[in-house]
C-alpha cells in the first residue's frame, strides 16, 4: 500500500481561545485531489495553512509522505515542506517581474541564478503568460496573476499542492478556463492536491473525492458521485447543489415519497424521514399532482417550481418554458435519497 501524499490526524487549531479546526482527519493519496468544501468560516483556509505550515496544530499531527511535518509540539517551517501553495489573493511580491517571482523558489532549492530564470521562463510559457515575464503584479489582470501563482507553485517541484480557492475573484469564464488548467497541470506534475473553495460545481470538477467541512469540522467524505447523490443530511445537499426536502417513510427496505415507491440501500433505518429531491431527479409522469408556482428560462432548460402537497419541490426540463403558472402537472421522482429528519 503507498504512503498518503498528505495525511492528517486528529487536527485541531486554535485562534486564541476560538478553536478553528475540530479533530478533522484526512488523508491524500499519491497523485488524488481531494476538495474542501464549505462555506465562509468553517476553517477550509485553516486548514490548509496548517498543512502549509502557516499556522501551528493545537492537537493532532500532519504526515507528507508519511513523515511528521507538524504537532502539537513542533512545526517544520513552510519553506522545508514540500507543497506548492496557490493563494486566493495572489499573494505576489509587488516589487518583482514575473519571471523573477517564478526563479525564487528555485534559487532557493539550490538552482544557479541562470538555470533558474531559464526554467522560469519555461514555465511561464507552460501556463501561458511568457510575454508578462517582465511586468510587475500591478501591471497584470487578476487572471495574469493566478497564473504566476500556479508558474511559482509549479516551480517548487511539490508532491502536494495547496489551492486556497484560486479562482474566487475571476469571472465565470475565465474561472472555467483556469480549473481546467490546474487540473491538467497538477496531473502532469503527478502531485496530489488539497483544493479549498466554496464552490460546489468547482469541487465536484476538479476534485477525485469531496470532504465537507462545517464550522470546522468534517461532516462527509466521499467521492463527487457520493457527495451529490448521497448527502449526509439536508445542509450537506444543499452545499452541494439546488436540493428540496419532503417528508418520507422508510419500511421494509423501501422509500414512500411523493406517491412513489422505491428500494432503498441496505442499512437505511426505517421510521419517517427527510427526502432529498434534486432538480434533475423529477419528471413527467404518474406519481402526484403538482401546481407550476414558477418557470424560469435558462437557455439550455427550464427550471419549475411545483407546490405538491408534501411541500414545494423544483424540476428541471430540457428545452423553453412550457408550463404555465397555475398549470396542474403530474410528475414522478425518479430518484431520491433519504437523510435523518430534522424534526
């Protein structure tokens, strides 16, 4: 079995008397990114600048490739870690070119002045930006930054990556641009990564596990798949994507909703239950009645609004609106998954 690229045990962190980090664990395979996602404050940023080693364990150890990097007694400073950091503001010394920023790390690692601005050079070409070899940061876009961040991350040869949600402050088609090229460039490096963001449709892309993190603590992991389709509760389905709940009722091995039954998973305990309801997981078709409450256009589908007499559930249809406001529809679910009730 190979040792974990990153493996991280029992994390505590503490700001003061505020403890950030609740005995999370993790583990990071050789070459796997795994993505932290959770919202504003729940210790994503934490966490990583532990594993980075900005921030010091009040408990618990971190292990790169199964040595000890961190406890709650000794901190090994980042500059002996072998991770490559992309920060969410950039984080490029102002006063130097581009091609500067991208030699530092290897002149630290021991590489000639010469070799060094030669391999820089080579990188940002790698990423795109070869012609801002000689601008400084304030001469550059947002996105012309990020990637000197990832030319300066690439440049530290790391076994682990750190992204501090790196595409937060771009648009949406630059963003897209840029989680396409971090994920081929970390893949062709061979490095693992830890890739924080509070984007759900982010984390399931560019991730091959998702952990959920909830004011500093870990409440699910698991593959995207896992993550989208079998959320641990209600909150960690709406983390993820647009999710209704309606009440249910698990007996003998089946799920009763909305006028449907389905089998449920092994091990689902029985007695009356939230039911998770995606968008895409309804359709045309016997099941319920349902009243069209609201149809929003979106180009490539529509999405409704339907009152049922179990609550309000949304659907998604391919295609313009054609539904009415006021229509009475039938619909049938055709997935669902059920979570504890909050009840």
């Amino acid at each position: 079995m190979s040792t974990p690229a990153l493996s991280v045990s029992r994390l505590e962190v503490h700001y003061g008397s505020t403890r950030i980090l609740h005995d999370v664990s993790v583990e990071v395979g050789p070459g796997e990114a795994v993505a932290v996602l959770g919202p504003s404050g729940s210790g994503k940023t934490t966490l990583l600048y532990a594993v980075a080693g900005f921030v010091s364990p009040s408990a618990g150890t971190i292990r790169l490739d199964g040595a000890a990097v961190a406890d709650s007694a000794f901190s090994l400073p980042p500059e002996r870690r072998a991770v490559g950091m992309v920060f969410q503001n950039y984080a490029l010394w102002p006063h130097l070119p581009a091609l500067e920023i991208v030699a530092y790390p290897l002149r630290r690692g021991g590489m000639g002045r010469l070799e060094a601005r030669r391999e820089a050079a080579r990188l940002l070409d790698l990423v795109g930006v070869a012609d801002l070899a000689h601008r400084k940061p304030a001469e550059m876009s947002g996105g012309q930054q990020q990637r000197i961040g990832l030319a300066r991350a690439l440049a530290r040869r790391p076994q682990l990556y750190l992204f501090d949600e790196p595409t937060a402050h771009l648009d949406s088609a630059l963003r897209a641009a840029l989680q396409q090229e971090l994920v081929e460039r970390r893949r062709a490096s061979g490095a693992a990564a830890l890739y924080a963001t509070h984007d759900a449709a982010e984390a399931l892309a560019v991730a091959d596990r998702v952990l959920l993190l909830r004011d500093g603590r870990v409440i699910q992991l698991g593959t995207p798949n896992e993550i989208y389709e079998r959320p641990a509760d209600l909150w960690s389905a709406r983390l993820t994507g647009p999710a209704w709940s309606v009440p249910g009722v698990v007996a003998d091995g089946f799920l009763e909703v909305l006028g449907v039954t389905m089998p449920v998973d092994e091990g689902v305990p029985g007695g009356s239950v939230d039911v998770v309801i995606r968008p895409d997981w309804i359709v045309p078709g016997v099941g319920v009645s349902a009243t069209v409450t609201g149809a929003w256009y979106r180009g490539s589908h529509t999405d409704y609004r339907l009152e049922t007499g179990d609550g309000p559930v949304e659907m998604r249809r391919v295609g313009p609106v054609e539904w009415r406001i006021g229509e009475r529809v039938e619909v049938r679910v055709e997935r669902a998954w059920p979570v504890p009730s909050s009840t």
